[in-house]
C-alpha cells in the first residue's frame, strides 16, 4: 500500500521545524530552488523519495547534514 503524499502544507511545516529556507531544502535535496517553490505552491507533486527523506530528518534532525559556516 502507498503512503499518503506529502502535502505543501506538511512540506512547509517540515522545513519550518527543520530550520530550512526553500534554498538550503532544495540544495539538502538535490532539488533545483525552483522544484521546491512549485512543491509548497501546489503546483507539482512533492516527490515520495523527497518526502520520505523529510519525514526522517523530522524525526532525527540530527541526520541532517548542515552546511558549513564560512570562516
């Protein structure tokens, strides 16, 4: 059985708990900026392996792999 697909909603509450801009998701995700917009707009279906790949960070942050700050 399918899981239900991620909705804009839970995509922004995701990355609001995350502490993502639309940018740094998109980079995380290997997902052009642009792909991420149309995600939370509703204007394209959120991918399962992008979705999947949230929800795990959601629930162990500390997978996430950050950026580093620049010196």
């Amino acid at each position: 059985m399918a899981a239900m697909p991620m909705t804009p909603k839970q995509l922004r509450h995701a990355l609001s708990r995350l502490g993502l801009t639309q940018i740094s998701a998109a980079h995380a995700l290997g997902v052009a900026p642009r792909t991420v917009r149309q995600w939370i707009a509703g204007d394209r279906r959120i991918a399962e392996p992008a979705a999947r790949l949230l929800a795990i960070w959601v629930a162990h942050p500390d997978l996430l792999l950050r950026p580093r700050k620049r010196s």
